[in-house]
C-alpha cells in the first residue's frame, strides 16, 4: 500500500471491535464482513468518501484562508500536477480507510482549462488515471456529478439561467461528466441544483425557470439512454444556500415536479441530511416520504448544528437520530445503487491530515450502529406492528369502499347519518413508541 500523504497512517484502518484502544484508529462498530439482514454490512452501507469537501476544501470560509495541511492544494504549481498528486492523496486515503466508493464532480477531479475542449481534454486525461487506480485498488464510483455553481458563468443558474448559451454550457458539461461517469462504471449520477433557484422573484419567472430545468433534465435522462448508462439519476434536494431559494427545495417538491413533467420513472432522490434539517424536516422525514413514495435513491451523510441554521455538513454522530431512519431504509429493502455518501467538511481547527480518518471512522461506525439497530427494530416489530394496528380499520368494508371509489360524497355522507357513525378518538402512543425506540437503542448488543 503507497504512503505519501498519510504517513501517521501506516495501515488500513481495521476492524478492531471493542478491543480498539484508546487513540487507535480502528473501526468499533463497523465490520465489512459482518451480515445484517441477510447482506453483508459494507453492501448494506455502501459508504462513499467526497472528494471536494476532503481534498479540494483547504478549510477556508468567508472570514479567512484555509487552515489544513494539504500539500497537494499548495499553490504555485502546475494545475495537472496538482491534480496528480490530489488524486493520488486521495485513492491513498480510500484504501487506507477500506471503504468500497468514492464520489466526485468533474472540477474536483481536474482543473478547468480556458475553454470546453481543454477542461474535457484535462478530465479525460485524469478520468483515465483515477481508472488505472480503481483497478488496482477496487475502489469504486458511487456517483459522478458536474459542478454547475462555482464558476461565475453560473450566477444565475444553469439549466434556469435566463441565457440559452449558459444552458448549453451545462449540458456540454454533464454530457461529458455523465460520460466520464459511465465510463467508470458509477453506481449512479447526481444534479444537485446549487444555483436552480432566484435571489429575488423581482427578476424571475417562476415557470419558464421550471420548464428550463425540466427541458435540461430531459435530456440529460435522453443522453443516459442513448449511451447505455444503467446507473441511477438521482435529483438532490435542498432548500437554499447558496440561492435564497432553490427548485429543489425537499423531497416533496422534487417529486412532484418529477411528476407534473413525467419524469418520475427517470430520477430518484440523493437525500442529504443537513439539507433535512435545512428545509425544516428531519431526515427521517425525508427519507421516509422518499421510501414511501418510491424515489428513494442514495444519501450524503452528514449533520448540521442545531445551534445555527446553516449547511455545516458535520460528520455524522448521532445513532438516537439515524437509527429511525436507517429503519425506513431497511424496511424499504436497502440501497439498490446508491449508498452512504460522506458529504463531510472538518471543522477548521481540525487541521492534521489523519483528523480527515478520525471524521470518517466516527461517522461510519455511528452508521454501523445505527444499522443494528435497524436491525433490531425489524425483529422487534413493535413499530411494524404499532403501524398495522394504526390503519386496520381501512380493512373494514367501509374503510375498502372509500378507498376503491365505490361511494361518492353525497353517499358517504347519507351512510354516516344513517348509520349514526359516531368514531372515537385513540390514542397513538406516541411516548410509549419513543420508549420502546430507545429500548431498541439501547439494548441492541454491537
Ligand atoms: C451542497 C451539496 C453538494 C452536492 C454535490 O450542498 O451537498 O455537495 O452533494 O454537488
Ligand atoms: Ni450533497
Ligand atoms: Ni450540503
């Protein structure tokens, strides 16, 4: 195994249970090998790492520079081999840390160059590179995705910009990307609609912006097609930042807009879990709504702070809080291609290279507990059941009648006086629910 950036890191990081010692990076929870619900566990969790937040960020923000050690960001040198070392910084840490994908958007990957043919010609040549390292390492694409925010040509959005030429500049850059992910045989593609979204509604037309997106989106799911890519298209939801308003904003507007432009059997849903708790759900809402409506795709790992509103894409820490939704995705059979993407960002003041281990080994063993108890909740049934009981009563003649369109209003009407239907509230439990959630919780052996 190469070490040239992760030196503090001689070996994989490994499964070491509750034997890990003090300070050892090791994993205590999460052990590939180990069967869940009849799957291995890395197949259940498909854990992916992000390339921009873990090697393209140097941890600056809006208030000063960039704090972490990362030589490969150095400046003054030759954009392509920065892009080399980069690359190998990162497949370097993918194999030390021994999780199965990967995930990035063409810049992360290679530098724009002055114009459409030299940014293809650098990304092809990089896409060529990351390939022979796949191949040796057996690390593997989860999803691609093209950057269609940064650069200022985006300003005003990509597929919503009021120019056609800016449009056509996107499209140029996802057929290419979408390509490039083909060719890496990814898992699925991404649109994160960074900028589909307005600033002020005083310039903007709400529905030409939308019929743009779904034009773009239209094709994009032709181009897919046509190349025989059999990945995943999946839309990420969020409900603003960096616009004020973003299309996108939570799994309920995407889907129906997927619906009003019949798109919903081309796209499902990449759900991220600060931009949950951004829109004003919790990601268990969200991965519920997507489960139950059959959209469900993939999800970025992460968490905001409670304390402030924004986007911090902290690592992920809290089992209380993904256990449930980690249920929904169990009961909802698992990842079919998508998986666990680390869409994580250290802390600033984390500035050692190995903190970016430390990051990722604590998030995924919060996802491999979290997965247990999953686990745990299916074999228990309480909630299963406690959800049966809820609704039985649609089993009831009157409740199968209503439900197949049997009756009119006029008649359900004239059968509630006639009958003098007289319904009684009950309870539902919900305390009694929590309770037994947390019993799961905690009782749930690692
Ligand atoms: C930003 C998004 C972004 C997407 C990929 O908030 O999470 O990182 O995942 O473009
Ligand atoms: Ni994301
Ligand atoms: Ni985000």
């Amino acid at each position: 195994m190469m070490t040239q950036f992760f030196d503090t890191v001689p070996e994989p990081v490994a499964f070491a249970g509750r034997s890990a010692g003090l300070g050892q990076l090791a994993y205590r929870v999460y052990n590939p090998d180990r069967q869940v619900l009849g799957r291995r566990m890395e197949d259940h969790l498909r854990i992916a790492v992000c390339y921009w937040h873990s090697f393209n960020w140097p941890g600056s923000d809006i208030f000063g520079h960039g704090t972490f050690d990362r030589p490969w960001l150095a400046p003054d040198q030759d954009p392509m081999d920065a892009a080399r070392a980069k690359q190998d910084a990162a497949f370097e840490f993918f194999e030390k840390l021994g999780t199965p994908f990967f995930c990035f958007h063409d810049v992360d990957m290679a530098p724009e160059g002055g114009s459409l043919a030299e940014s293809r010609a650098n990304l092809d040549a990089m896409v060529d590179r990351a390939a022979a390292k796949m191949e040796a390492t057996g690390v593997r694409l989860l999803w691609g995705t093209a950057n269609l925010f940064s650069h200022p040509r985006y300003a005003a959005g990509a597929a919503t910009n009021p120019d056609p030429e800016v449009f056509a500049h996107a499209a140029a850059q996802v057929r290419h990307m979408l390509e490039a992910t083909h060719r890496l045989d990814g898992a699925n593609y991404v649109l994160w609609g960074g900028r589909e979204g307005y600033e002020t509604l005083l310039n903007t037309r709400l529905r030409q912006e939308a019929d743009q997106l779904a034009r773009f989106l239209t094709l994009v799911a032709e181009h897919k097609h046509k190349i025989g890519f059999t990945g995943t298209l999946l839309l990420e939801p969020k409900p603003q930042e960096p616009t004020k308003h973003q299309y996108d904003y939570d799994c309920a507007a995407v889907h129906g807009f997927l619906e009003r432009y019949g798109l919903v059997d081309e796209f499902k849903v990449n759900i991220e879990v600060n931009h949950a708790t951004l829109s004003g759900h919790s990601f268990h809402h969200e991965v519920a709504y997507a489960v139950d409506n059959g959209i469900f795709g993939s999800v970025d790992a992460n968490r905001g702070d409670p304390q402030n509103g924004w986007d911090t894409d902290q690592f992920p820490n809290s089992v209380d809080e993904l256990s449930p939704a980690l249920y929904e995705i169990v009961r909802g059979g698992g990842f079919s291609t998508g998986g666990f993407n680390f869409d994580t960002k250290l802390r600033r003041q984390s500035m050692a290279r190995d903190d970016l281990f430390w990051g990722h080994i604590g998030g995924i063993d919060t996802l491999a507990r979290s997965l247990l108890v999953a686990e745990a909740m299916v074999a228990d049934g309480t909630v299963e059941h406690a959800r049966e009981q809820r609704y039985a009563q649609w089993g009831s003649d009157l409740g199968v009648d209503i439900m197949k369109g049997g009756v009119d209003l006029a008649s359900l009407a004239d059968k509630a006086v006639a009958d003098r239907l007289s319904p009684l509230p009950v309870s539902g439990r919900q305390e009694r629910l929590e309770n037994e959630v947390n019993r799961i919780i905690w009782t749930t052996p690692s």
